[in-house]
C-alpha cells in the first residue's frame, strides 16, 4: 500500500520524481520504517 501511495504521488506531484523500480521499493522500506518508529513511539506515551 505504500508503494501505491507513492507512485500515487510521483505521479500527482512534479516536485517529486521516482525513477525506477528499485527507488521506489527503497521509498517503500523507509517509509514503512518511519512509520513503525511513529507507532512505536505514540505507543510509549499511551
């Protein structure tokens, strides 16, 4: 889904350009490591 979300984007945006497949699976990785870091950090302070 975050692969999606961000062709999604490369395509909707002219400020952002994605060039490939292995860039945007390594775009896919770190936003989903960005994510879990939110999550675990909001579940420490619940």
């Amino acid at each position: 889904l975050n692969g999606v979300l961000i062709y999604v984007v490369d395509i909707v945006s002219d400020g952002i350009t994605i060039d490939g497949l292995i860039p945007l699976l390594l775009a896919t990785v770190v936003m989903g490591a960005v994510n879990a870091t939110i999550a675990y950090g909001a579940k420490a302070f619940d």
